[in-house]
C-alpha cells in the first residue's frame, strides 16, 4: 500500500492501512494484549470497536507510540513511517485528503 510522491492520502486508503495494522497486530498475541490493555477493551469486542469512529487512529496511535513495532509494520508492508502519521490524520478527522 504505497502512496506516491505527490498524490493525496484518501480516507479509503487511510482506513486500508490501519486495517492492515490491526490485522498484523492480531497475529501477533503479545502485541495485540498490549493494544488491547491501550485502547481498554476487551478481545470479543473488536469487531465492534472497529466500526466506531476513531478506533482506526487509535490503531495507528498505539504503532506510533512504539517505534520498533511501527518499523517492523512498515518494512512488512512497503510503506513509509510518515504515511502511518498522514494516516492517522486523515482517520483522526483532518482533511479528507492529505498529502
């Protein structure tokens, strides 16, 4: 999921990337208790969690808060480090669009 120089962020692709940082958590038991315990809420209710405004930029929240975790999931997903803080913004109720 790479964006390229110049081209904005949509809110389509922004989700997309937080998607892809949950699922990787998920396969990860030690790393997504951790999220769990951050963002206070229980494994059954995830699925619940993630339809709710703001719980994506929380995902994206809990990668920037550690930045070995956030490399790992950049390097495993070809993207760059400041496309997770665009992410983040475009999710967190910036712009639609941002570059």
């Amino acid at each position: 999921m790479k964006n390229i120089q110049g081209k904005s962020l949509s809110v389509e692709e922004a989700q997309g990337i937080a998607t892809e940082a949950l699922l990787q958590l998920s396969r990860d038991p030690e790393q997504i208790g951790r999220f769990l315990a951050f963002s206070g809420i229980g494994p059954d209710m995830i699925r619940s969690a993630a339809n709710e405004p703001g719980f994506l930029a929380g995902v994206l929240e809990f990668y920037m808060s550690d930045e070995p975790l956030l490399l790992a999931f950049c390097e495993n997903s070809s993207i760059r480090p400041t496309m997770i803080a665009a992410a983040r913004y475009v999710l967190g109720g910036g712009q639609e669009d941002h570059v």
